[in-house]
C-alpha cells in the first residue's frame, strides 16, 4: 500500500475557520424557493409558508450565510416586486431562467426565513438592469431604522426593526453574455464603484462583493478582475469567484481531482487583487466571495429551458452520487486551506437546483450525497485552519495532468484542544496517511467517518443510501484512506472526547 505522510503542528496557521466559509445560495430559478423553502399548505408548512422540513435540514446543514435573491435571476429582478400584500404584487416575465415569477416570496419572507434558519442574509442588487438608486433604495428600505418613505414603508410591512443586512453583493457574473444587462469590464467596474461609494454613503457599516469572472475558463478571466479592481479596489471587500466541476462524461479521476484546479483559481485572483493593490499603494488585502460553486451535470440545462413559460418550472435538479460527496468534500478542503483570503463561500444551491437538499411537492425531504461532507465539516471545522503539505503518490488526470492522491487540511480547536483532519484519496487504491503529530501531545483519535466514491445516490424512496461510513480510529497516527474517499478523522484529549 501506498503511503503519505503529513505534519501538523499548531505553529502552522493559516487563519480562522470564518463560519462565513460554510454559506449557501437561494436563488429564484426552479424549485429552489417555490417547493423548496416557500411551499403554503405543505405539512410542515408555518403560517408564512415556509417548509419546516427544510429549516430543519438547513440547519443541520449548518449553513452560516445564504446569498439571495440571485444569481442571473437577480440582473432583471425590481426588488419592490417582492414587497407588501402577497395579492397586490405583480407577476414578471423571469428573462434569465424563462419563467413565471409570482413574486410570492421576497425579501420580507426572505428574512423571516434566515432568522428561523439561524443564518445570516446575503443580499444582491441588480446592476444588470438597474443601477444607483435602486441599489440605495434597496439598502434603505432593509436597513433604515425609520423616518423615511422606504424604512417606513418596511415598518408598516411588518418589520419594526431594521433587517441589518451587512454582506451585500454588487450584480451577478455580468461579464457573462447570457447575462441579462452583461456589461464590458471598465462599464460594471465604473457602475460598480458608483454604486458601492452610494450604498456605504446610505450605511457605511456594510461589506461589499465586486463581480469576478463567471469561472476560470472565461477568454476575460484575470483580465476582467483587474479591470473591476482597478475601479473599485478602494470602494469593495470583496473579489467574487463562480465554478462548477462537470462529471457528465464520465472521467472519474478528472473530477475527482476537481479541487486542484480550485485551488489554481483562487492563488491567480489573488495575484491578480495583490497586483492591483500593489499598483494603486495600498496595503488593504481584498479577500474572495467563493460564493458559487458546486457539482453540476451541465448537459440538462440546455432541455429543461426548452419550454414555454411556467411557474418554478424543475430546472436541474441533479441527484448526485458518492464520488460527488467525495469532491464536494475536497472542495471544502481547498476553501478552508485559503482560508486567509476566501472570507465568503456559497455552496450553489440550497433546495432542490443542484443542492444538498431536495423536495417533493406536498412530500418529504431528504439529504443529498454532498449534504453529508458539508455538514460535517461545517459542524468540526472550528478553529485554526493549519497548514499541512502531504507528501506521497500522485497520479495522472485528463483534465489536470499529474495530481496528488492525497489532498488535507487540519483545524484545531485552540479552547478545547480537539483537532479535525479532513482528508481525501483521489486516486484508485487504497493509501495509508501517517500524520505526525508530535506538536499536539495527548491528543487520541475518537472517530474517523468516510465516504467512498461511487454510483449510489438517494432519493425519497432511499434517502439514506449514501451517509457516512464510521471506521475504526486510527492507532498511532496510521489512517488508512480507501480508494477515491472523503474521511473526517477527529482527536481529542481523553477528558473531552464526545
């Protein structure tokens, strides 16, 4: 059997386990909100409609921030649509998902529903179609205290207190040519600069997300980054980042080594922000909003918008395999390991499109394959993320030429001592891990859970097919990974183990 080694020693920080890493995304495209958290009249719905069955997942999930209401959907959208009686709101042409929106649910159920999930709202305006005032408007209608025509207008919506939305993101992916309003990089950088001096003139205290490019393989890619920062370095928090790996055709070992190429994206942005920051003389460092990305068998697409319009038509509502949980557990690994400058991540999306969780109208729900990596993760990485540099076998891909086998991170609990390795085996045999851990005394392993890669999914008839898998605990610091697998390996002092 193959072996890789890898240290870990608390000396080796990376930074803090932001929780703000562990995001997701409700976008209105297909049963996302319609069927997935909005559904009047389902069992388990509340007074307002919102699936208890789904907060309940969602919270177990342990979602930190879900970013609303877009997404391309977001680049059309008039967000006072969204707003006041249900029965006096108009119903839209949605031009980016070709559908009906009802407007049924908006941003005042939205905010009902974060709090009952526990998370913190993520907020997009539109910079496709609309521009300055709108977006302020917007900001003062959710964050006003009172004593205007907006934050009156919320306040007798119901909403006394301001919503406080901090995270807010300036338009959606609009360098992409299917955007509704795309734009050239020096006309979004200019409007988006315009629009982030306004919204901080109208609450100074929010973080803003400037759009990167839609994914690595954009012909604009770095060169659209630069272009934005250079208008807006100064106004901004934020780079966002968008990518989604394909298994469609069937190369097992190129998707599985999707994290690789992952890891290339986010050290070229950065380069790209340090770049112009180096230019313009300032020594703020900007940090990523990872706030798309996911699995996603793209063929669908393409016939499920082959329709007339409909109302929350079902748009790609993948079922996702073991080896998909194995690379969404990878991709966590890669976010958590840049932890000191991705500060944002949204897994794309919440309920039913390409997500963790999916519904049946009027039925249950049940957890995806890739629910399990993420929430356990998102439930043991706290702390320190440290760094750890395995050494051991690699192997050929199509897609990204020679990789490493063996892909880890480490995050240790500094209050209580417990430390977590998340750990994957990309290649096809099994490797034995040796982690030194001579810096952390004392420590035992008490659990070691994994997934291996495979065909199996779930589904309402079968909702657990694919959960993970406990193993023995390794002994002296031996842990044997299995062919293409996800494995989360914890230790604690004796006293704390739980």
């Amino acid at each position: 059997m193959d072996t890789a080694k890898v240290t870990i020693d608390p000396a080796f920080r990376i930074g803090p386990a932001d929780r703000r890493l562990f995001g997701s995304f409700v976008e209105h495209m297909g049963r996302c909100v319609y069927g997935g958290v909005f559904e009047p009249g389902h069992p388990t719905a509340d007074p307002l409609g919102l699936r208890g069955d789904v907060l309940a997942l969602t919270r177990e999930l342990g979602v930190s921030v879900v970013r609303y209401p877009g997404g391309n959907f977001v680049s059309g959208y008039r967000w006072e649509d969204g707003i006041g009686p249900t029965g006096d709101r108009p119903r839209r042409l949605d031009l980016a998902w070709k559908s009906v929106e009802t407007n049924a649910f908006g941003l005042d159920e939205f905010m009902v529903w974060a709090r009952a999930a526990g998370v913190e709202p993520m907020m997009a305006v539109n910079l496709g179609t609309r521009g300055v005032q709108e977006a302020c408007d917007l900001l003062e209608y959710a964050n006003h205290p009172g004593g205007t025509h907006l934050s009156d207008l919320r306040r007798k919506h119901g909403a006394e207190d301001p919503y406080d939305i901090r995270l807010w993101c300036l338009g959606n992916e609009l360098d992409g040519p299917w955007q509704v309003g795309h734009k050239t990089a020096d006309e979004y950088g200019r409007l988006a600069a315009e629009t982030a001096r306004a919204m901080k003139m109208v609450d100074p205290r929010v973080s803003l997300v400037a759009c990167g490019s839609s994914n690595r393989g954009m012909p604009t890619f770095a060169a659209w980054e630069a272009t934005v920062l250079e208008h807006t370095y100064e106004h901004v928090d934020y780079i966002s980042a968008h990518t989604y790996y394909d298994p469609t055709d069937g190369d097992r070992a190129s998707i599985l080594a999707s994290a690789v190429d992952m890891d290339a994206f986010i050290t070229e942005v950065v380069a790209t922000a340090d770049q112009v920051a180096a230019k313009q003389r300032r020594t703020r460092r900007l940090k990523i909003s990872f706030d798309e990305w996911n699995v996603w068998y793209q063929q669908g697409l393409p016939a499920d918008l082959d329709r007339d319009w409909a109302e929350a038509p079902a748009l790609i509502e993948d079922t996702f395999t073991a080896t998909d949980a194995v690379v969404v557990g990878d991709l966590l690994i890669t976010l958590l390991r840049h932890a000191d400058r991705v500060g944002v991540a949204c897994q794309a999306q919440l309920a039913n499109v390409i997500a963790p969780i999916r519904t049946v109208t009027g039925g249950p729900a049940w957890r995806q394959s890739i629910f399990h990596p993420f929430a356990l993760t998102a439930r043991h990485a706290r702390g320190t993320v440290l760094r750890t540099e395995p050494t051991g076998p690699s192997h050929d891909t199509a897609r990204y030429g020679r990789v490493p086998s063996v892909d880890t991170v480490a995050v240790h609990d500094e209050e209580t001592g417990a430390l977590a390795v998340f750990a994957v085996n990309r290649g096809d045999t099994d490797i034995q891990l040796q982690l030194d851990l001579r810096a952390l005394p004392g420590l035992v392993a008490h659990e070691h859970l994994s997934i291996a890669a495979g065909d199996a999914t779930n589904t309402a008839e079968t909702p657990d097919r694919v959960t993970p898998r406990p193993l023995s605990p390794p002994t002296a610091g031996l842990v044997r990974l299995e062919a293409a697998s996800w494995n989360l390996i914890r230790f604690a002092h004796p006293h704390e183990e739980r």
